[in-house]
C-alpha cells in the first residue's frame, strides 16, 4: 500500500482482542498537532462541570495559535468550548479549559499521567493544543499506536466525546446566548459518501512541522467490532486513509 504517511497503525478490536492490519514505524514519536485535544478533552471532561462557566483571558489570548474567535472577556460554558475544542480544534478553547481547571501547568502534568494510566508509554504533552515546538521544547509527540490507544479509550469510554467530534458544525454561543461564530469540522470524510463505514469518533491535526494526522474509528454494518486508522505525518491523511479503507473493504470481501 502506498502512503505518504511515515507513522501508520491500523486495527481491528473485537471481544477484547486486537487484530493489526498494517503498521509503520508504529512506535516511532511523531509530533501530535491537534490530536493532543482527545486528551485535552478527556481531562476537562473529568475536571469541569458541563454547566460551569469560563471568559477569555488575556493569558489565552496571548498564547501561540490564538485564533481570536473569542472576544477578550466573553463568557462560555464548559460544554460549549468542548465543542469549539473537537469540531473545529481550536486552540483558544484548549487553553480556556485548562486555565479553568485552575493550572495550565498542572493540566499538562496530569495529560501525561492520564497518557500513562492508558498505556500510552511513548507519548509526552507540554500543552493542551499541540502547536509546533518553539526553542527547546519537543511539543506534543505520539506514536500511531499510541494514538490508537488514545482514540479507542474515547470510542469505548467517552461517549460525549465521540460523539462531539463526528459532528460537522456547531454554533458557538456565548453566556448571554448570542452566536460568536460558527465552528465547523475540518475532516471531509465525514461528508463523504463513497466511504462504506460509518465514522464513530475521529480527531484531525495539522502543523508545519506535524503535517498532516488522522485518527479514526469505524464500524461496518454486518461487524460486532471497530476500526481504528491511524495516520501521523502524511502529506494527505484524508487520501492515506481513504487507500487503507479500500484496502480493508478488499480483505472483507475476499
């Protein structure tokens, strides 16, 4: 199969056994980019009411990869920002929800230790985004297989979650319920209909430095198990894993 894809980790989980089908350099670190936000999502998940409320700060908004979606001193509820953070990954939701948390240092320690409790033994994070490295810092870097562990605990264990990400838009709305804007998913395959497998949970990244990261969970009708693709450093990630859904639907059939 030809990917451009240097990190590649494909399986198929059923009754508690996993089936690899094709991996590359699967153990080798890669830098995350927005993948990163499963995990930034699960911690804030597990650390903030739906219903608590947070405004932009200046510290948010002085971060690297600040959208300025949010006007400064503008006031969300946790659940909104959750949506902000997995339809569209942006950065400025990642940080909202980490300085709610009380320490954006302390959520990053506690990234790592949730990274750890999943066996993610060749992960680290520095931060909730999973923007490029600047200086000395490594950034946020993965393995494929890493990652597959990753999506697979939010498709088993966070169902908000998953269900958060395959959505294609969400209005943004602000505490006094006026729209701020419209968030809307970068992955196109899940508006594409030539795929015979239905999306279950699913997280994009995209950097200079990362390229181009993709992360899926797919069923198929007729199958009691799932699907997890994973692609880290591809020049295509939808194309790579659009070549290993074919390649799949060509073992299934043969």
């Amino acid at each position: 199969t030809k990917l451009s894809a240097e990190g590649v980790f494909v399986a198929y989980y059923s009754n508690q056994s996993e089936t690899v089908l094709l991996s590359k350099n699967e153990d080798k670190q890669y830098l995350l980019a927005s993948v990163s936000k499963l995990m930034t999502a699960i911690l804030a998940d597990n650390l903030l009411p739906k219903s608590a409320t947070t405004s932009v700060s200046k510290f948010v908004l002085g971060q690297r990869g600040s959208a300025k979606k949010y006007p400064s001193n503008s006031a969300y509820e946790v659940d909104t920002l959750m949506r902000s953070l997995l339809i569209e990954s942006n950065n400025d939701a990642a940080w909202m929800l980490a300085e709610k948390t009380g320490s954006t240092t302390q959520f990053t320690l506690l990234m790592n230790q949730e990274a750890k409790k999943l066996g993610m033994t060749n992960s680290s994070f520095e931060n909730p985004t999973g923007i490029d490295p600047a200086g000395k810092s490594q950034g946020n870097v993965g393995t494929a297989k890493d990652v597959a562990k990753l999506i697979s605990h939010v498709y088993k264990n966070e169902s908000t979650i998953a269900e958060t990400t395959i959505l294609t838009q969400t209005d943004i709305h602000n505490l006094s319920g006026s729209v701020t804007y419209v968030a809307s998913s970068t992955n196109i395959l899940l508006k594409d209909s030539s795929i015979n497998f239905k999306i279950k949970a699913q997280k994009t990244g995209e950097t200079p430095l990362a390229k181009q990261n993709l992360a899926l969970v797919l069923t198929k009708d007729g199958l009691d198990g799932y699907f997890i693709t994973v692609v880290l450093k591809s020049k295509d990630h939808f194309a790579d894993t659009k070549t290993i859904l074919k390649e799949i639907e060509n073992g299934l059939s043969n």
